[in-house]
C-alpha cells in the first residue's frame, strides 16, 4: 500500500510540473542562433536591417531566433586608441552609438534596442543620418544610459571588443551584411535568412513565417546577390587582424 501511494504521489508531482512549467522556457533551447555583422552607414547593411530583419518581429518568426547584431563591419583597428571606418567619422560615431544600444537595453524581445537601431538605419535610407537623436522621441526611449554608455567610453570599448570579434570570425567575413544562423555564414546568399534559420530550427512549434511552400534554401544564390553588399579592403582586413592577435 505504501508503494502504491509513493507512486501515486510521484505522479501527481510529474503532473503538477507539466501543467506549471513555461513552454515558452523550453523553446528557448531551441532557438536558432542569428548574428547580423554589419556597419552602420553600408546602404545593404540598412536595407537588411530594416526591410529584412525588422520583418521578423511583425511575422512572429523572432520567436525562434536568437538574434545579435555585431555593429563594427569593415572598420579597422590603427591602434589601440583609433580606429578607421569605411564610410568615415560618422559611422564610427553610429557603430559606437548602436553599440550602446546594445548594451543599455539588451532585451531584442521588448524590441527596444531594435527599435532604436532599426529607426537610425531607416533615416539613413532616407540620407538623414544625422538626425539619429531624434530616435530617441519616436521610440518613446530615454536616451541618459545611452549617452552615458558613450560619453564614459563604455562604447569604445564595447567597439573594440567587435573589432577582435569580427577579425576573429573563421571563414573570414569578406563584406558586411555578414549573416550567420547557427555557425553557418550564409556569404552572398544572406537575404535568403528565413530558409535558413526556418530549416535549422527544430522546436516543438513552427511559426507561420516556416510554413509558406517559398521557403527553401536556395542551391545557388542570385546573380545579383553579390553586388548587395558592402566589401572589406584586404590591406585594412590585415590590419584588423593583426590588431586583434595583439589584444592584452
């Protein structure tokens, strides 16, 4: 009688957990892994961004998807101190920005620093880049961490940790946007994402985005694919590299 009743409580327990437990918790283990290496003022950069990426959060298929965003591209390293970007001052000074929104509202869920990237990346579409402050009101951010974030040098460093990273990645990247789901670097074949990450992910439930019969890798990308991009200078690309494997 004794074991009967161990047994049953045992069970009532493994019930008790099933019906409690977050299913939303479980499906994180599941998520495929997304990293966007990108610069903030390559036009294919912002396009992916903001026409691409932005469209994952309206068609539910950032419930799968761990995505991080590595702002740093095809800058280089001149010193422990500077740096170069390719399209100059400004976007040295929007990589640093957007590294900032990184760190100070890291939650991609609540889409605040997405929101926030997203926002400056369209206004440079619209070539007013430089009006990337007024992000702040339209997203309904406070912008105080974030211009502490730069003002104290947590950004340069948080850049400098980007650049390491990226001259680290094996392949090398050859140009940004720099597309990477679950360790696979997707080249010029990159805005092809959704058939990637819909055919790595192997959750309990396949969101809507999966199901639609266009969805299939392609065996070879579109001819023009490869133009829409953003290359990296070898010379600088040796730089980088070398900067990197004399990190402290």
């Amino acid at each position: 009688m004794t074991s009967h009743r161990v047994v049953f409580a045992l069970l009532a327990i493994f019930v008790w957990v099933l019906l409690t437990s977050d299913p939303s918790s479980s499906d994180d283990s599941h998520k495929v892994k997304l990293s966007l290496y990108y610069e903030a003022l390559c036009p294919y950069c912002a396009n992916f961004i903001v026409n691409s990426l932005g469209k994952t959060f309206d068609n539910g298929l950032i419930s799968i998807i761990n995505l991080r965003l590595v702002p740093w591209g095809n800058a280089y390293l001149k010193d422990n101190k500077t740096w170069v970007c390719q399209h100059g001052p400004d976007e040295c000074l929007l990589n640093t920005v957007e590294a900032c929104a990184i760190r100070v509202w890291p939650d991609l869920g609540a889409h605040f620093s997405f929101r926030f990237i997203k926002c400056v990346e369209r206004l440079h579409l619209e070539n007013k880049h430089s009006d990337w402050k007024s992000c702040f009101g339209r997203e309904g951010l406070n912008s105080k961490q974030l211009i502490d974030c730069y003002n104290t040098g947590l950004g340069f460093e948080l850049e400098r940790s980007y650049a390491y990273e990226t001259a680290s990645l094996n392949p090398p990247r050859r140009f940004v946007p720099w597309v990477i789901v679950d360790n696979l670097p997707l080249e010029e074949d990159y805005q092809n994402f959704v058939a990637y990450v819909c055919r790595a992910y192997k959750g309990p439930s396949t969101p809507k985005a999966c199901e639609s019969p266009s969805i299939e890798v392609n065996s070879s990308p579109k001819e023009n694919s490869i133009r829409q991009v953003c290359y990296a200078n070898v010379a600088k690309n040796q730089t980088s590299m070398a900067a990197a494997q004399g990190k402290p």
